[in-house]
C-alpha cells in the first residue's frame, strides 16, 4: 500500500467531525498524507465516490489488547482494518517489558500503537484468571528514575498509566499509582470492578476519590462487583462527585465488564462516559465484543445518536490523552486519518458480557479507512483467524523459522539454554501462576541477552522462532514458565546445535 500522489476528494459522505461543528454533506480533500480542506473540491481532483456512507476523523481505541496473554499476532486487524487508526495498548507491558513490547511491536502496525503501561506490576499484565493475592507483594518494586528515564526517551508512545483498582490491597497501591502518574505527567487509567477471582472489598471504591480531573475510570458499565451503583441501583455519591471533579468514564466493554442492566441504569440516571473503547482481546474477538464499531453500535442502542458514538472515538479521546494535535479532527493540515463506515438497517443481536442481550434495529459497518492519506479496505473478519488470536505453539519439532537464524541468534540460544538450565519450574496453568518464578525467567533471558551483546528485538526473534508456527507477541517470562522446562531446554539446544551441524 501506498499513498497516491495529488489531491483526491471524497464525495457524497455525511461527515461528522465534531471538532469542527460538521455533521452533513460535505466534500473531504487529501494531499500529501494531509487533510487538505473541507469544501468544494479543488479543480482536477480525483473523486472517490463514498455516498450513503458517513465519514468521520480516524477511530481511536484507547483500550485494546495487542501483546501479552490478552494480545493478537495481527494488532491491525483490531486497527485500520476495522477502521480504528489509532489505538493504545492497555498495560500488557510494564517497565521492564516495555523495552521488549517496543522491540516486537515497532513497525508491525499501519494503525498508530500507543501505549499505556501497567503502573505497578514492571513485567505487566499476565494473564486473564491471575489471581492477585491479599497484599501488595505481586506489585513488586516501582522504579521511579526507570520511569522518568523512559519518558525522556520515549514519552511520547506513552498515553496513560493503567492501574486496576482492587480493594484487596487498600488505598495504599492505588494512591502509589496516582503519584507514579503525577510524577510521570500522564492520566490514570483505571480498571474498577473486581476480577471473577480477585479478592477485595469496599476499599475499592476509594479509587474514586483518588482519581483526579482528566483521569479516566474504564468498565463503568460493568457487573461485578465494586461498580458505579450502590445496592440499590443509584449511582453512587462518590462517584459523582468524580465526575464534578472532572474524572472521565470509559465504557470498556471487555470479556467480564458490559451488562445491559447496569448500563440502562446508568444512563437513565445521566452519567454518560465520554469516551467508547472496546477492550478487545483473544477471548472476546469472536463475541461478544467483536470490534470497536460494534461497541458503537451497542452505545446506539443505549440511547446515543450516531454523532454521539462517534464523538466518543474522535475528539473525545484525542483531547483526553493529549492527542488532538495529530488525531480526532479533520482539520486542514491534520494527518489525513480518516474512517468511512455505513448505517445499516436490519435485527441485530447484542449480547453484553454475560447472560444479557437486546436487539437493535441499526449497526455501525465500517467500510474503509485512510492512515496519512493511504487507504485500507476495511476486513471485520481479518481477526478472527485463529492464528490471530490463539499461540500457535510447536510442540512436535521446531518451527521452519529455526532454519534462518544466523550465527549469533544460535549462539545467544545456547547461552540462553545453559542459563535457563539452572533454574528449575513447572508448567504453569491459567489458574495457576507463580509470578516470582515468571520474573527469574524474564531476568534470566535479559541477563544473556547483555551479555551476548545481541539485540533485543535479534533476541527476542530467535527466542519465539524456536516456539511458534506463527510470530506473537508477549513476555519472555510468561512465555516460558507455561511450557514444560524439559521440552524448552530441549528446543533451545535444538536449534543452538543446528549450526554446530553446518560447519
């Protein structure tokens, strides 16, 4: 893909832009990457008809899950080809990961990836049913001059600072994440509702009275436990006096955190989130969640007009992580990025995230998308190949990628093979997991790796190629301690000694 040359014009669009008032028929130019003007087309310009569609500014997704346990092989499909052109990776990395998800994840993605953190755990997030504990000792240690000195070499990836707000460890490491994120110059993210295995209690919803303006609350519509609504279904005083403050709301929907009965209560009594993201994973690509556009759609059927919604994906969000100099607006010099989605007609299905379901009479479809000016055909069905969402491990012999590592890639993997081991673990299980263990490994992968003299991504490359059938991407650490420490040491010197056979 490329981007042509001249002016092109789409036509015959209804355009919703509402950081500049627009919501009706209007011309949009391009040039050079660019939004050229909103108008009357410029002479000899090269029309592209999109009547009957809508055309906004380029979704944002301020939620998705792109690497880690919750992540994707193909973070575009859940982007541009669902008409999202920017979108932030909801803390799958932590500080001493970020460096490896930057490794993985740079220059993989036409769609814009940002990043958001987990502010307390430095290997991030691990894994859907981890169980956090009764104290804060999986929160391990909170490196501050780390922080401060990735923000000078790479602040601008960063968007938020994610915590999840469980009660189980009192106010204490919720108000450690506030002045992390102070002390950084980024909002709070917070994930409010307790985990289907989190212990916690009401301390939980202290989060509300540490949050501040223009941090932002995710999940507000969820089920569980620890919500926005009281016993007896009103929203709760303190929550409210949040949103006075200026705390923002996110919908979030997710895998466990969208209930059409809270949701109707919510909105019936006017607290309204001011931003739409979907939470999209491995384990709801498939449903209930699908992709940002039908989280749109399920807000429609709350009540919100298509200018809402779309409001809620543009200049909302934009404005909230400081992105509006370069997203949610079509401006005249703004980068060209640009969605085109239909209204279709019809009885639609839509399940929340556990036994609840309404139907609509409308969805949102998006059609095509521009990133700088370039178009993407929009593929709503791209994610859900299986290769996408679910670790294609090689559990019978190596991949066919061992073949093509070079010389040093070999040699860091024996070196890594002799480090590993040393240290003795068990497969872990979803339900189980030893987090200290995870940790050792990780360590141990970045000891070699300096050692070596290696690149991290050359490291890391090798590393996954000795594993999978398909490139994904997540924590050495986690990694390591799901697969058999036999079969792993085994692979390691499989493919060290595969060079050892050429010479």
């Amino acid at each position: 893909m490329s981007e042509k040359k001249g002016i092109r014009v789409l036509r015959g669009a209804h355009v919703i832009d509402s950081s500049q008032g627009i919501d009706r028929v209007v011309d949009v130019a391009i040039e050079n990457g660019k939004i050229h003007s909103i108008g009357e087309a410029p002479p000899g310009a090269e029309i592209i008809d999109v009547s009957g569609s809508y055309l906004s500014p380029g979704w944002i997704d301020i939620h998705v899950h792109v690497y880690g346990t919750l992540g994707f092989a193909d973070p575009d499909s859940i982007g541009i080809y669902q008409g999202v052109t920017s979108f932030i990776e909801a803390g799958g990395p932590g500080i001493d990961t970020l460096d490896e998800y930057h490794a993985l994840t740079d220059g993989r993605t036409i769609t814009d990836l940002y990043v958001g953190p987990y502010a307390m755990r430095p290997i991030g997030l691990i894994s859907l049913n981890f169980i956090e504990g009764d104290n804060v000792r999986t929160l391990t240690h909170i490196p501050i001059v780390k922080w401060l000195d990735y923000m000078k070499e790479h602040g601008d990836r960063l968007r938020y600072m994610k915590i999840g707000a469980y009660g189980g460890f009192g106010t204490g490491a919720m108000r450690m994440a506030k002045g992390l994120a102070e002390t950084v110059g980024r909002p709070l993210y917070i994930h409010i509702g307790e985990q289907q295995l989190q212990a916690g209690n009401d301390e939980a919803n202290n989060i509300f009275r540490i949050a501040d303006s223009g941090d932002i609350v995710t999940h507000v519509f969820h089920g569980n436990k620890y919500g926005v609504l009281d016993d007896d279904g009103r929203i709760m005083p303190v929550v409210r006096e949040a949103a006075r403050r200026g705390v923002l709301f996110d919908v979030g929907f997710g895998g466990y955190n969208f209930a059409w009965d809270v949701a109707e209560k919510v909105m019936a009594q006017g607290l309204v989130p001011e931003i739409i993201s979907s939470d999209l994973q491995q384990f709801n690509v498939l449903g209930p969640a699908y992709s940002l556009a039908h989280v749109m759609g399920i807000c429609m059927r709350l009540g919100m007009s298509v200018r809402d919604v779309v409001e809620r994906v543009t200049i909302n969000p934009a404005r909230a992580l400081s992105l509006d100099d370069r997203a949610g607006s079509l401006k005249p010099g703004m980068p060209a990025d640009i969605t085109v989605f239909n209204l279709e007609a019809g009885e639609f299905i839509l399940h929340d995230t556990g036994a609840g379901k309404r139907t609509a009479d409308k969805r949102l479809v998006p059609r095509m998308a521009f990133k700088d000016g370039t178009r993407v055909d929009c593929d709503m069905l791209r994610c859900q190949d299986e290769r996408n969402w679910l670790i294609q491990i090689a559990d019978d012999k190596a991949p066919a990628a061992v073949a093509k590592l070079s010389d040093r890639q070999r040699q860091f993997l024996g070196e890594l093979a002799a480090e590993l081991s040393h240290i003795d673990w068990t497969a872990a299980h979803m339900e189980v997991f030893d987090l200290p263990k995870a940790m050792e490994l990780h360590d141990a992968f970045r000891r070699v790796q300096t050692a070596n003299g290696i690149s991290l991504k050359d490291a890391l490359t090798a590393f996954f190629d000795c594993f999978l059938n398909h490139p994904f991407t997540i924590q050495v650490g986690v990694f390591l301690i799901r697969r058999p420490r036999r079969m792993a040491l085994a692979r390691l010197r499989e493919a060290a000694e595969a060079e050892l056979a050429t010479h």
